[in-house]
C-alpha cells in the first residue's frame, strides 16, 4: 500500500524543513496532544519516513541539546580569565548559540514548544545535564572549590535557570532584531547587577 501524501509535498523531506513543521504542528495542538502517526500524516511522508529523521516526538524538540556542552567546555577554556565569573558565563554560552547551526526561525519554534511544555517535560535533565556539568567545572575552578560544593551547585543550577529563562523569553518575547546571544548576556549581567548591586547604587 503506498503512503498518502499531500498534493505537491516532495517524497523526501529536507530534514529542517520537516522539523519545522512538524515543530509548528506541536506549537497548534500541544506536545500531549499529538502522535507521531498525526504529524507524519500531516506532512504527507510515512510513519517510518519521519521515524528515520526523529527516533521519537521527544527528538523533533530536543535533537541537537545535548551535545552543546562540548561547545561549552571548549568556549570556557578560552573565555577571557580577568573577566568576572556571570561576565565570562555570558560570552562563553553566547558564542555557544552565534555557532550553532540552527537557523534562527527553527530555533525560536523549539524554543517556544519547550516553554510550552508541561514542567516535567520541560525541563528534561539529559538534555541540559552536561550543560550543568561544564559549567560546574568552570565555577569550581574560578572558585577554587570543588564541583560538589554547595556554593558551586547552587550557582550552576543558577546559571542554568538563567539561561533557560533567557532563551524562553528570547523565542516568546525577544524583537526580531536581538539575537539569543544578547538575551542571554542581557540575563546574566541583569543577575549580577541584582545580586551584586554596584557600590553607590539604589
């Protein structure tokens, strides 16, 4: 039996453009509320078709999350030492996101799936634990502690919260014209300056 396709929808997919469909359809109806069977007859290819570009609904959101820690690590190795710990965080991940491969549109529509996730899903720890991992390390070596420290925890759980936040906003609310670069630099210098008020200030 063939597969049903939609007039004109090409029988292969280009993998971004399938995403960002299907990432579309996710946004229209909600994660819980859809199968891989309705998003795979939505864009006209088999079920096996979108099974080889996606193992499961959870990769169309979260594909690619994972290995950004390695980014990470190499851009804290390199990040500038005399800046201050949030300052340096703040270059490091940005150059993280200005390398990504992602364009932008595709990013946004992820990003805005994942905040409309229900918390326990939203937050998927395998997705952002080398994340946290990395930039532990990093605290723990500006701090001169050690990576199970309670200080070094809170203030990686800290920066990771920040920086989920940040992009949140950025895919919900940021103008077309910032990048998720500056959002997340803006998030983190706006943490310090809270946190840390300059002397003489209010």
């Amino acid at each position: 039996m063939s597969e049903t396709r939609r007039p004109g929808r090409p029988a292969s997919a280009d993998h971004g453009q399938l995403r960002s469909q299907m990432l579309q359809i996710i946004l229209r109806d909600g994660y819980g509320h859809v199968t891989m069977a309705q998003l795979a007859a939505e864009a006209g290819i088999s079920v096996r078709t979108l099974h080889r570009h996606f193992p499961s609904k959870a990769d169309i959101v979260w594909q690619g999350a994972e290995g950004g820690h390695e980014a990470l690590r190499r851009e804290l190795d390199t990040v500038d030492p005399e800046l201050p710990v949030l300052q340096a965080l703040a270059v490091a991940v940005g150059r993280v996101f200005d390398l990504e491969a992602e364009d932008e549109p595709t990013a946004r529509l992820r990003l805005r799936a994942i905040a409309a996730m229900p918390p326990e899903l939203s937050s998927r720890p395998d997705a952002y634990s080398g994340w946290r991992a990395e930039t532990a390390a990093f605290l723990a070596r500006r701090l001169g502690l050690g990576p199970d420290d309670l200080v070094v925890r809170a203030a990686s759980a800290a920066v990771q919260a920040t920086m989920a936040e940040a992009l949140s906003w950025w895919a919900t609310n940021a103008g077309s014209r910032e990048s998720a670069h500056s959002a997340i630099e803006r998030a983190f210098l706006g943490l310090e300056g809270a946190l840390v008020p300059s002397p003489g200030g209010a």
